[in-house]
C-alpha cells in the first residue's frame, strides 16, 4: 500500500517541465507550499490527459495535459454514498474491479511526487521508512480518477493511486509499492491512444537499483505533523526523542 508521501516544491518544476512544459503555467497558480506529510482525504496534485473525459471519448486533436486537485480516495461513480474510498488500487487487477475498470480505461492520471513513506512492523510498534530515488530526482504515482455525483453538492473529483508488488528494496517494509513513473512512461500512461496491454507494462516494480531507503524518527506517524522534521533519520536522533519513541 501507498497511504503516505512527501512533494518536495524545489523537485516538482523539473519534473513537471520534462513531462508537459506548457503545465508550467498552471503550476505557478497552485500551492507553493512542500508537504512532507500527505495523507489520504486530502487534496492531491495531479494530471490528466485534457482528452479524457468523463465519458470516455478521445479527442482527435493531440493530447495535452492539466493540472488538477483531486481528492485522495477514489469513490466510483456509482457508488451509493462517500464512505468506502479506494486509496490505492492494486495493478494486477484494475481491468476487471467493477470500482476501477472504468477509470483504467478512460481516467489516468500521474500524481507528482519525491518520497513515499511504508511502516514496518515490530510488534505492536510501526516504523516509518522514507522511499525516494538514489538521484534525488522526482517521480511520478500511476493514479485512476473519477468523478462522483455527489446528490448533496457539486461532483467530487477523487483518486487512488496504482499499486504493484515490491521490488527487492521495499519488500523487507512491505509486500506492496506505488507504481513508479518516469516522464516517458507517464506520457505513455496519460494518452488515451495507449492500448491496455502497453499499460500494464508500465506497472511493474521499480528497477532494484532506483529507490535508496532511510528508517525514521515517528514524527510521520502523527498526521499533524508536517515539516522538514517528518524527514529525520533515526539514527540521527537522541535516545530520548519522543518522536523516536512513539510518544
């Protein structure tokens, strides 16, 4: 599972400028802000293709791409009600899930990114591990969205993000990782063109040799935190730190 990540401002432009530079422009009117803490229920930043609509029907000019506020937690059109989103969507199976069929087909997204957080578990205490690329560089979530028809107010756009099995670096934390996207496999994701079979290619675990790992204090596990400090390494901090400890 993906259930947290960090979006760290002074990564996102290259990324954003390698993948669409004419999204640069959208991106100076949004937040400015790094977030070192995102969580599910909250606003993401994503693309999507302007050629998929809701619909499905693939417009025959080239595609381009937009800049939108997604919220994390995907709710299927025809859901009944908000209470069960889908945080992440498991690769394998995204063809035939009634929740994310869909969407796989016509609804891609990427989800900008520079770090994802798994726990791993010690008896009855969970330890955070910061995942990010060994170059520093940014990445990409493979992500699914749709639109709810929300009976009581305006439609709700929400998102999952895909996940895949874990590659040799992740596995010891978790069995699970968010498929990672480079520009060019993001293009290929984003375009309507792309026939299924493409698609799946693109989900697969990430290169062994992409994703350096680095335990951390507990400062991530309190949703209320979000700072520089969620990125401390615990074995940089004292003893004592209530952080460390989980108080």
């Amino acid at each position: 599972m993906c259930t947290r990540f960090v979006l760290e401002q002074d990564r996102l432009r290259a990324l954003i400028a390698a993948l669409d530079p004419a999204s640069l422009a959208q991106l100076a009117a949004t937040t400015n802000a790094t977030r070192y803490n995102i969580a599910p229920g909250t606003s993401l930043l994503a693309l999507r293709s302007v050629a998929a609509r809701s619909t499905g029907d693939v417009a025959r000019t080239p595609a381009s791409n937009a800049i939108f506020n997604p919220r994390w937690g995907l709710i299927p059109s025809w859901a009944r009600d908000a209470t069960r989103p889908s945080v992440n969507a498991r690769a394998e199976s995204l063809a035939e899930r009634p929740a994310f069929r869909d969407a796989f087909r016509h609804r891609r997204c990427v989800v900008p990114a520079s770090a994802f957080y798994e726990w791993e578990a010690r008896g009855r205490s969970r330890h955070p591990w910061l995942f990010r690329r060994r170059d520093g560089q940014a990445f990409f979530f493979a992500a699914l969205w749709e639109i709810w028809p929300a009976l009581d107010g305006a439609p709700l756009e929400t998102c999952a993000l895909v996940t895949t099995a874990a590659n040799p670096t992740v596995a010891p934390i978790h069995d699970r990782m968010p498929a990672l996207l480079d520009t060019q496999a993001a293009h290929l994701w984003l375009d309507p063109a792309t026939p299924p079979a493409a698609l799946g290619a693109l989900l697969q675990p990430a290169a062994d040799d992409l994703l350096a790992s680095t335990e951390l204090i507990r400062r991530i596990n309190h949703l209320e935190h979000d700072d520089p400090a969620c990125l401390t390494p615990a074995s940089a901090a004292p003893p004592d730190d209530q952080f460390t400890l989980g108080l």
